[in-house]
C-alpha cells in the first residue's frame, strides 16, 4: 500500500470520528437527561433511532464505493468510543441523577 493510499483513506478516519463522536456523544446526553425525564422509554427509543439512522447514512456515504473506505471510516468510529469514553470518565457531574424508587 502506498503512501497515496493512506492518505486517500484519511478522509474516511476523519469521517469516522466524527460519526462516532455523534454516536458516542449522543448516547451520553440520552443516557444523562432520559434517567431523570418523565419518559424515559421514548427518549431512549427516539435517541437510537436517531444515533442509528445518522450512523447508517453516514456510513453509507463515505464507505458505500470501497470496502477499503468502510474499514478506514469503522477505525475511526471505534477511535471515537475510546476517546468519548475517557472524555465522559473524567467529566464529573454536579448534580447525579438517580432513578427514583416507585412507592407501593
């Protein structure tokens, strides 16, 4: 593989991330702001459906000429969980949510 190669795929890692940023990112917020909301169900549900449509578009666009491509932009999808995980770990909350105890 040749310099020239790599650096064609390059745009599809950068595309990667950022699908991946989107992804990752967006399940955080859902998964912060559904634990504390009346409708919990329907904030998680319309969340994936969202993360996952945009995450296929995506995918579809940037890898749908060359397996190559598909492979670069899933590296940089998976780079992307690695660094919005550690980003998450060290961001601390002011305020934790708890899920309530329903009283019977």
């Amino acid at each position: 593989m040749e310099l020239n190669d790599i650096l064609n795929l390059l745009p599809a890692v950068l595309a990667g991330i950022l699908l991946g940023a989107i992804f990752f990112g967006g399940l955080w917020l859902t998964v912060n702001k559904g634990l504390g909301s009346k409708k919990p169900t329907l904030i998680f549900f319309a969340s994936l459906i969202l993360r996952m449509a945009i995450i296929l578009v995506g995918f579809y666009f940037v890898g749908g000429d060359s397996w190559q491509k598909m492979l670069a932009c899933l590296v940089g999808f998976l780079i992307a969980r690695i660094v919005v995980t550690n980003v998450t770990k060290k961001i601390k909350q002011t305020d934790p949510v708890f899920i309530k105890k329903s009283k019977r």
